[in-house]
C-alpha cells in the first residue's frame, strides 16, 4: 500500500486556474461571426440543456446536437475547430502555474475536474497544466462523488482544495472535515455569485485571484479554520 502523503493539493480547472469566462466569450462572438446570431443563440441553448442533464458543460457535445438540427451547415467545421486548436494557454490566470509549482515542494498538485473524455484533457493540455502537474490529472462526471477514487489515487493526511465554487468545497467538506482546507479564489462568474455564495459555510481560505495563493506557506494551509 502506498504511504500516504502529507498533504495533497488538488486544483479545479475552469475559472480556477484559467480564466474559461473569456474562453466563452472568444466563443461566443466566434460563433456569432461563423453562424450568425439566431443559430448562436440555439447553440448557447443546447449546450445549457445539456449542461441540465449532464451536471457539467460539454461544449463539443452541445456541438453534435447543433449538427443535428443544421446537418448542412458548413461552419460547424470550424467552430469544432476553434475550440480543439484554441490558444488555452494564453488564458491562465497570472502566476497559476507558479502557484501549482509552489505547493508542489510540499506535495502532488491534482488536477481535480469535471468534464468530458475529450475536450477537457485537450484544453488541460494546450494550456499546459497537464505538464505543470506531471500527468497527475483527474477528470470526473461530479468529482465531489469520487472523493473515495481521489483518496486511493493519492492517499493523504490532508488534502487542500483550491475551487471557484463554494457549493464544490462545501460538498467536499463535508465529507473530509478537518482533513481538508478549503481554498476560495472568487474568479469567474460562479464566484460572483452572490446569492449561490450565501447558501453556503465560508472557505478556509479565500482570496482574490490564484496568484495571491504565493503569499501563503504550506503551514497556513493545514491549519483548520
């Protein structure tokens, strides 16, 4: 059996460590420009369907299910196009990586996300985290169901969880308790939420952006709120 860690740090993706509302919004007006402005607003509604029935957003999936009402149109092409070739790196938050290579002198940094097969391992590697972690990515339909996989995957004291989304790090606390500190950077849309933020207990730790997780040592990071 593989001794467990001290601790272990395990990072969300989207508005996490890179900033997905302006992969959105460079989306959005592509799509606007390759289909116009009603089959854009179709596709936003698709892909919010599915985002309902799934639990996470799949856009290449809201894109098979565009094909289907618009089989002859040619700009699909290039909107799948878009989002597999898409520059992801140049949309990391400040100084992400280098919070992902400072807490790794205390223990593995865990890509910990939900999201597809396909497009989500491509975008975590064009946007260079998947190197930043050495391959220790994980990739669930609702990660905060799989703490147990998590825990056997990479066993640990204590874990820290950096997330844009209070109802992930409530979720997870309540499972691991004081095994686990919780870290808020309020980035991104969720994150601004106010009425979502208020339904839930207050992270461990929050700041204003990942970048500022470089002011902090791993001693402050283990302490229980």
């Amino acid at each position: 059996m593989t001794a467990p860690h001290r601790v272990v740090f395990l990072f969300d993706v989207d508005n996490t460590l890179l900033d997905n509302d302006r992969v959105t919004a460079d989306l959005r007006r592509h799509l606007e420009r390759e289909v116009g402005i009603d089959r854009s607003m179709r596709y936003w509604a698709i892909f919010e369907e599915l985002r309902a029935e799934l639990g996470y957003a799949d856009y290449l999936g809201a894109l098979q299910r565009y094909r289907g009402e618009y089989p002859r149109d040619p700009h699909l092409l290039t909107v799948s196009s878009f989002l597999i070739n898409y520059p992801y790196a140049n949309r990391l938050f400040p100084n992400a990586l280098d919070v992902i290579e400072r807490v790794r002198a205390g223990g593995p940094a865990v890509i910990l996300s939900d999201g597809d097969v396909v497009f989500q391992p491509r975008k975590i590697e064009r946007s260079a985290l998947w190197e930043a972690v050495g391959g220790d990515v994980l990739i669930y339909i609702h990660k905060e169901h799989e703490l147990d996989d998590v825990e056997r995957r990479y066993p640990a004291e204590h874990y820290v969880l950096i997330d844009d989304k209070v109802r992930i790090l409530a979720a997870v606390k309540e499972i691991w308790g004081d095994r686990l500190t919780t870290v808020f950077p309020k980035q991104g849309h969720y994150a601004h939420d106010a009425k979502e933020i208020a339904k839930y207990p207050a992270a461990d730790i929050t700041v204003e952006r990942i970048g500022d997780l470089l002011e902090y040592d791993l001693p402050a990071f283990l302490i229980p709120r």
